[in-house]
C-alpha cells in the first residue's frame, strides 16, 4: 500500500516508518528535517522536505497515496499554538480533494470522551500544570478528524515509552484501559488498522 506518514521523525513516527517498509509498504515521509531519517534507508521510502502548516507542502506528499497515518506532536507547549491541529486540517483538505479516505491518526489518551481516563495525578496536575496547551490543539485536531469526510480512525495510546513491540495490548473504549504503552505497539496497532474497519470512524484507547 502507498502511504503517507506524518510526523516521521518523532518516536513514534520512526516506527510507523520503520514498520511499515518491514511490511511491504511504499513509504512517502514527511519530514521538516529529512536529515532525520537517514538511517532508514530503503528502496521504498521517499522523504518529502516540508511544513506542515504549508497547504502545498503537505498536498504534495498526500498527493497519489492510498492512505495517510499521523504521529504529529505539539511543537511547543506555548498558548495558542495550534501547529497541531493546523498542520491536521492542512492533511484532511489535502486529502478530500486528492480523494484518499483512509486516515489513522494518534492522539493522546485524556481527550475528548477520554477525559480524566489516564487518571486523577496527570488529568488534574499534570495536563493543567504542564500540557494545558497541547492537550486544548488535540481537542481541535480530533474535532476536525471527525467532522470529516474521511474514513478516520483516531487510536489514544497511553503513557508513550521506548520499549520493545510486543504485541500483547489492550484496546478500544473500556474506560478501564488506561496506563504506559511503547511506541512500537501504538505503531503496530496503527498500521493494522490501515485496512481494518474495526475502529472505522471511532476512537481506541490503548494500554497495557
């Protein structure tokens, strides 16, 4: 399958980068500093240079796909920055008007109707003391998610950390799903979804 990939060279991204050329997959990645990924060198990768908050930029690397993952972060954790949910809806227009549906996106488990799932330290310290401003752009970016035309699926992992892919996780919307996940397996998960309609115009928490 074709796919785009943005925020490719965050932890998360380098592994949805990673897995998806281990799967077959013919990778365009999105990066604005492409030095990023010259380690992953292979004969189905294609490196886009460019801004995501740049429309022609981002049409560029959408353009001829047949389905885009994200794994973008808040750049900064400044009031009013909205790069995130810019850059997003710069992906969502990009992709209505080249007609590709399929869109995988990463958030963070606490948002939306996910609200204080991650539990009473980080919804009532740690988000207002320290991610007031990210977690408000992620609230944008799923509202713009899913009031789309596309066949989006927003997956809401947990605590990231850097360890092993295992496999072994829990998911979907059980308020009891809460806790640490690598950001291997949110890639995993990620990328089984690209022709899964389990969680087709739904969110899924995920932890283990």
């Amino acid at each position: 399958m074709k796919i785009a990939i943005f925020g490719s060279t965050g932890g998360t991204g380098r592994e949805l980068v990673k897995q998806a050329l281990e799967l077959g997959h013919e990778v365009t990645a999105f990066a604005r500093s492409p030095e990023k990924l010259d380690d992953l060198k292979h004969k189905n990768i294609r490196i886009v240079k460019g801004d995501v908050v740049n429309y022609a930029d981002v049409e560029k690397a959408v353009a001829g796909q047949e389905a885009v993952l994200s794994a973008l972060g808040s750049p900064t954790l400044k009031a009013g920055d909205r790069t995130l949910s810019d850059g997003t809806k710069n992906i969502i227009e990009a992709m209505e008007a080249d007609g590709v549906k399929r869109f995988v996106c990463e958030t963070s488990l606490g948002v939306g109707d996910s609200h204080g799932q991650p539990g009473f330290i980080f919804t009532q310290i740690v988000i207002p003391l320290f991610l007031k401003n990210a977690f408000a752009d992620k609230e944008i970016q799923e509202k713009d998610i899913k009031e789309s035309n596309l066949d989006w699926i927003i997956v809401r992992p947990g605590g990231l950390t850097n360890g092993e892919k295992t496999g072994a996780y829990r998911h979907g919307s059980d308020k009891d799903i809460s806790g640490r996940i690598s950001r291997a397996d949110v890639a995993e998960f990620m990328l089984k979804h690209l022709d899964s309609d389990e969680y087709l115009h739904k969110t899924s928490a995920i932890c283990y």
